[in-house]
C-alpha cells in the first residue's frame, strides 16, 4: 500500500503540532510499503537532518508559496488565513502531479489538526481519511470570570469561529469528500454535520512514544513542587493555578509551582501571583529547550495543566512517560488522557471560577500530602497510561479504520 500524508506542520523534536505530523509519518511506515509526506518547505532541513527521515520507504514532499506571500503572512496577521487556504490548495494540485505517476492508495490530512482552512484532498478521487481534527472545544462560560477583558473578548471571538467553522465552506466539502473522520474529543464531533457523524469517531491526535518502563521509581522532591508547561495565555488557566496555590497554601505552606513557558499574560500572572500573597511560591522560569523540559520532570511531584479548552495536551503524556502524574479540568483532551490511576481530573460541571479554583486547590493538597506508595502508584499508572495511548495505536486505528 501506498499512501500520502498531508501535514502543513511536521519537525522531529519540536513538540505540539510539529511532532504529530512528525510521528504520524514515521509509525504509519508500519502500515504501509510506502508513506509519502507533502509538507512545508521550511521544515526541510530540520527533517533531513534527522537520520529517521532516512528510513526505507519514506519519502518527503516539500512545499510552500512564493516568497512575498511569505513575507506578507510574517507582516500582516490578518493574512494568515488567507496564506493557508492558499497553501491547502496549492499542495492539492501538487499532490495531484505526485499521484499521476506514484498512484497512491490513500491520503491522509495530518496537520492542520484543524478543520479550519479545509482540504483539497478529497479531490484525488481515492480513499480520503480526515484527523484527528480539532477546533470545537471552548472555555466554559462560566470560568471565564477571572479572566482579563482582553481574554474574555478573545474567546467570545473564538465562539463565533467556532460557529463559523460549523457552516464553512472550506470545512464542509472536505468533510463530505472524507471515507473517515477522526476528531479529537466530543466538542469537536459538534463541529461535524449529523449527516455526516456516521462516518466519524472520536480519537486523540497526539500519543505518547509508548516504550516507558512501567516500574521506574521515582525520587519524590523533598518539599511539594508543581508544575505548568506550556504557554502564558489567558485560556491555559495557569491564573486559576496561581489562585488554587494560594488556598492549598493555607494547608502545605511550602507548595510551589513552576511556571516553564512565555507568553502574552505573564505580566498578568505575575501581578496575580503578587496580589494572591505568593509571589515568592509561583517560580516563573521562562522557556525550557524541549530536552531540558523532559528532563526536569523528575524534580516535581505534579503536573498542572487547568487548560480551559486544550484539543490534545502532548505535555501531559510527555510527563507520563517519565512517571510524573497530572491534575487537569475535565475538559478537552487532558480530560480523556487523565484517569485516577494517573492524577486527578477535577469536575467543573456548573461550578463558577471559584467553586473550580476550590477543586484544584483540593487536588494540590490531596498529591502534596500523599505518601510515598500512593505517589509511586500513580507514577505507575501515569506510565502505563502513556503506553496504552502510543503512537503505534494511534497508527493502527487511522490506518486499519472500516471504509
């Protein structure tokens, strides 16, 4: 079988977006006599220069605009859009050169994770299998109230993209050119027309490596240490972090939390750390290299990652593989890779911002005063849950799934 991935993001090594793409091609080489990847010029010499881009069978496509659209997309944001339609296109009519002569068994839409700009692929007349594509998670209404005014107006805007993607004219043919659907969580099963569910299940586009130890002991810090990773934006709800600190303080007074990441809000999360007495608690540590990331995860007794509307959540399972467990919100993709035998997923259900502030300070307390056999339980847990949610699987599903 021969097949080709579409994946506009796709680096080794890279995290997030880039590693789906990434992986994708590399575990879907197990599937098939030949994988064909069309991605973006610019990741060229970072694939090439990884030995697995080598491997027998796999073969790369790469493609971009002319130069003054790239240009034009770095200096006006607003063109973005408009820059990747026109990229989705024009890798179309690219991919339809490719299969004239290679004659492909099947495509693939990788990256975009999103059905936002759409895809021409269909339009090579074989088997065309979409995701795991997101884009219908939101931010509860009701935990917006802590939010800054900009957070707030910027999520209302997403609400209407959302609808808008709903009724799109780019989102809609390629859901009805597609013979299968993946979407990552059931939010994102909305965005699919009810004509077109029967063809669509629910699946996770990010996975872990799948090949941890399961018995890897842990050394637990001495004092209780959390951590964030990611980026500072409003909708990561690190500023319901910094609150849950503050009142899980009252009961283990040397808590921390590390904050690895940059981002817009940081001066926002630094005033809140200050304003909730902790200032000196709440260790703003900027941009960690990946390795360096995946490494320090040992030094920490939990992740928190209280994202508000996250699809996938690739740090989470990053942590897993190195024994580290996680609380999270029950909300989008960390709210399906989280179970109790790996952390602890709070409840929002019709809680407010504080009732759900109050739920996590809960949490911090309950893995803070845990003894060391329930923390290596859930360390085990957190392992074998990473390895039951491999890029493998996901390859096997996507590309044995019933036409």
């Amino acid at each position: 079988m021969k097949v080709l991935l579409s994946a506009y993001a796709c680096e080794p090594n890279r995290g997030s977006e880039p590693e789906v793409g990434w992986q994708r091609a590399l575990h879907m080489r197990k599937w098939a006599d030949e994988v064909w990847v069309l991605t973006r010029a610019n990741n060229q010499q970072v694939i090439e220069a990884d030995p697995l881009s080598a491997t027998p069978g796999l073969h790369f496509i790469y493609y971009d605009l002319p130069g003054w659209l790239l240009r034009l997309k770095k200096q006006q944001r607003w063109f973005l859009y408009i820059y990747c339609v026109l990229w989705q296109w024009g890798a179309y009519r690219l991919a339809a050169q490719f299969h004239t002569s290679e004659k492909f068994d099947r495509v693939y839409h990788v990256t975009f994770a999103s059905m936002q700009f759409g895809s021409y692929m269909g339009r090579l007349g074989i088997p065309f299998i979409v995701g795991p594509v997101a884009g219908g998670e939101r931010s509860p209404i009701r935990l917006r109230g802590g939010m800054r005014m900009r957070g707030k107006v910027s999520e209302m805007l997403r609400d209407l993209g959302i609808l808008f993607q709903r009724y799109s004219p780019l989102t809609r043919p390629a859901f009805a050119a597609a013979t299968r659907i993946y979407v990552t969580t059931p939010e994102s099963l909305q965005l699919v027309p009810p004509k077109w569910r029967t063809k669509t299940s629910i699946n996770l586009a990010i996975a872990a490596q799948g090949n941890s130890i399961e018995h890897l002991h842990r050394q637990m810090p001495p004092t209780p240490r959390f951590l964030f990773a990611g980026r500072l934006l409003h909708w990561k709800g690190v500023h319901l972090a910094i609150r849950a600190l503050a009142e899980a303080r009252r009961t283990v007074p040397n808590a921390t939390i590390t904050l690895v990441g940059e981002g817009p809000a940081e001066t926002w999360l630094r005033a809140l750390a200050k304003q909730c007495g902790i200032a000196e608690a709440v260790d703003f540590a900027g941009h960690f290299p990946r390795e360096q990331l995946l490494n320090c995860f040992v030094d920490f007794t939990a992740l928190i990652f209280p994202s508000l509307h996250d699809s996938g959540g690739l740090v989470v399972l990053e942590a897993f593989e190195r024994g580290l467990p996680a609380i999270c919100f029950d909300l989008g993709g960390p709210g399906i890779i989280v179970d109790r035998s790996c952390g602890i997923v709070v409840a929002t259900g019709d809680a407010d911002d504080n009732q759900t502030v109050a739920g996590l300070a809960k949490a911090i307390v309950t893995l803070a005063t845990m003894g060391p056999a329930q923390i290596q339980n859930l360390s085990s847990g957190a392992i074998a849950r990473a390895n039951e949610l491999s890029w493998t699987a996901l390859a096997a599903k996507v590309a044995n799934c019933e036409f």
